[in-house]
C-alpha cells in the first residue's frame, strides 16, 4: 500500500487551498493509498491519529505575549518544531512520497531539506504566488506589484506589505531571505501549477521551467445538480475585499442597470454598501452561504461574475459555477481567461473596466434564454470532460510515479 504524506497548514477546511488538500488526499485514500497528514495543530482540527506530530498553533498577526511573538517570529522563519515532528513522523509512516500544500507562515519551509535528506520525492502545489513574492499575491496598496521581482525582496518591508504591519513585514521579508539563502526550495521535485499563467509568471521572474507541472484542479461534477434555465439576476460569490473587483461590479451594476448579488462576507462589504446606495445600483448583499444554499443561489442566477483585479491562480468559483450549469463572465487577468472559452462558456472583459463590464452584463442580460441554457450545457460539459476528479488524480499519479 503506497502511503502519500500531504502536508498543510491546516487540517480543516478554511478556504480554497484546504478544500484542493482535502479533496486530493480523499481521491487517493479512494484508490488504496495510506494518506498520512502533517499539520498544525488548532481547535478547529478534524480528527487524526497522526495528530501527536502536529506542530503548535500560529495565528499570524495574533496578539501574544512578548516572548511569545518572539517564539513565534523565529518559528515562521525556521521552524525547528516541524522539522523535529516531521523526523519522528517520517520514521513510523515512511511515506512513498510527500505532498506540500500551504505551509507558510506556520510549518515553514523547514521542512523540505529533510524531506529530500530522507529521500522522499517531494511535490508542491503553488495556491498562491509566495514562490516568488514574499505576501503571496503581487498586490499592494496601489494594486498590482512586482517590486520584488529580481531579489528586491526589501520591498516587502519598504511598503509593509503584511497587514500595514512594519513588524510582520520585517518577519516575512527574513523568512523569504533565509530560504532564499538556504536553497529550500530547491528541494522540490516538482512544482503543480492549477493555472498556466502562474507558470509563465514564475519563468518571467526566473526560476526553471522544467521543475513546474501544470495540473489544474478539478471539481466532483457528480455533486452539483446543475439548473439550466436562465435567471434574472448576476451572482458573485467569494471574498469581499478590494483585489475582487467588487467597486468595478457595482459600478458596472449601476451603468447596466442589471440586478447583481454578492455573497460572501469581508472588510470592504460596508464601503460597497454605501457605492451601490450612492449609485442607486441594483446590488443585494446575500451574506455567507454555503452548501445546498449556495448551490441554489447560483442556480437561480443567469451567470456568475468574477470581476477581479489581482493575479487569480484558478479560482474554483468558475468550475463550480460550471457543474452549476452557469456560463461565467470573468476579468481577463491571471488565470481566469484560462478557464472561459469565450462565447462557449462564457465571457471576459478588462479587469477593471466598469463599462466593460457593464457591457457585459447588458450583453447576456439581452441574450435569448435558450442561448444561456447553451452556454450552461457547454459549460457542464467542459468540466466533466477535462476537470474532472479521476483526470485530475491520474495526472497527479502519472507526477508520483515519475519521481519514484
């Protein structure tokens, strides 16, 4: 029986990185393989007998004492405690391979010295941009940034780009330099990429190409009852905060004319209020779902919108949507245009152009409803056919059994 070590910060489901980390570890324990995990420890935590090896808790950004945030500095920098867990772990389940999904900030990249010192093929799936910028996402306060790019990772301090915090920035700018200086990430066998733009974006800011895969990720289509009939009305769902692009949606609601739905919670909903109350917009704010109550608001929508304005990776609203049976009107940004084929399955528009987008949303507004049932059809179809869980769990594989 192959066992698979699948590491995460986490070890419940609190957002996109740990549903894919979930997900993956259940296709292979589906197929026979011993999954063995490796997280932090927390009081949100889902049962695990292999739980003991966990490391302690981090919340970022948490108030703790002074010796404390001290520990905990030097922990997101190098954590000795994970690699000191992770040796005593690797001697009982002696896995065929290891897994890394988020580990930043919390486990560190520690960890992967030992795992190649051990001998264990190491595979790491990049949910976000940290590979190369030290906050992750190539945003700042004035929007899309790539300062660091070329080894300017100062700027990550200059601009405090954690949280406004010049302390935190000072601990993210050490910990980016330390690996850098170590070479931990040069001991990755493989980097996944769900979208290709991530790829040509790490190749742009200099790392190898060879060492990336590109596999995107996948949604259980056999889950979703998709609705083809055509609704009335618009449906964001996800985060609610300024690199989503919602000031451009209601913006964009507002010239169109068009209904729009929000739902999600964040720090920028009281600021969206207030514009779609100024530009009299047509915008409902649902609040959280989830669930069959998220599944029955898309359904009743006639698309979904994806506004954004910041490098998305391969947001898993789209698929989503998709096995819903709703086309997707998306910003070309990223790798969203990755995953709408125009005209078949949806729509893009410049990220950032409310008129565009307004144009958008008046153009599907006006399409015949049979027309939109067509594009949902196409849209379902795609998803089944090429992101699919098996495809997604023999693309995988076929990586694991390279390294091995």
């Amino acid at each position: 029986m192959p066992t698979l070590l699948s590491v995460n910060n986490y070890y419940y489901v609190r957002g996109g990185a740990e549903t894919v980390f979930f997900e993956h570890n259940r296709l292979f324990e589906e197929i026979g393989w011993r999954v063995v995990p490796f997280a932090m420890r927390h009081s949100k935590n889902l049962e695990s007998e292999w739980s003991e090896y966990f490391v302690d808790e981090i919340e970022f950004g948490e108030s703790y004492s002074i010796a404390g945030n001290v520990t905990r500095a030097t922990k997101v920098i190098y954590s000795f405690e994970a690699r000191r867990n992770l040796g005593k772990l690797l001697e009982r389940a002696r896995p065929d391979v290891c897994h890394v999904h988020n580990i930043y900030h919390h486990i560190s990249p520690s960890i992967l010295g030992l795992l190649h010192d051990r001998g264990v093929p190491v595979v790491m799936t990049l949910h976000d941009l940290k590979l190369a910028c030290p906050a992750y996402s190539m945003l700042a306060a004035d929007g899309i940034c790539e300062r660091c790019k070329n080894g300017r990772l100062y700027n990550v301090l200059v601009h405090r780009c954690i949280k406004g915090s010049m302390a935190l920035s000072g601990v993210v700018f050490a910990e980016s330099l330390v690996h850098r200086l170590l070479g931990s990430h040069e001991r990755v066998n493989r980097f996944v990429a769900p979208s290709r733009f991530y790829i040509e974006k790490l190749i742009e800011w200099g790392f190898d190409e060879t060492r990336f895969r590109h596999i995107p990720n996948f949604v259980a289509s056999e889950r979703y009852s998709p609705n083809f009939s055509a609704g009335n009305t618009f449906v964001y769902l996800g985060r609610i905060s300024p690199e989503k692009g919602l000031k451009t949606l209601v913006s964009a609601a507002a010239l169109s004319g068009c209904s729009v739905r929000i739902v999600g919670t964040g720090p920028q909903l009281e600021e969206l209020r207030l514009l779609a109350d100024r530009l009299s917009a047509d915008v409902t704010f649902v609040g959280y779902l989830s669930g069959a109550a998220l599944h029955d608001e898309v359904r009743a929508a006639r698309a979904v919108v994806l506004p954004s304005e910041c490098y998305e990776n391969a947001p898993m609203s789209v698929l989503e949507a998709y096995a819903l049976g709703k086309p997707v009107i998306g910003a070309r940004i990223g790798g969203i245009p990755e995953l709408i084929r125009e005209g078949c399955t949806g729509y893009t528009v410049p990220s950032g152009d409310s008129d565009a987008l307004a144009h958008a949303l008046r153009q599907v507004t006006d399409l015949p409803d049979a027309r939109i049932a067509d594009l949902g059809r196409e849209a379902r179809h795609w998803v089944e056919q090429e992101f699919s869980a098996s495809i997604y769990r023999e693309r995988m594989l076929d990586l694991y059994r390279e390294l091995q």
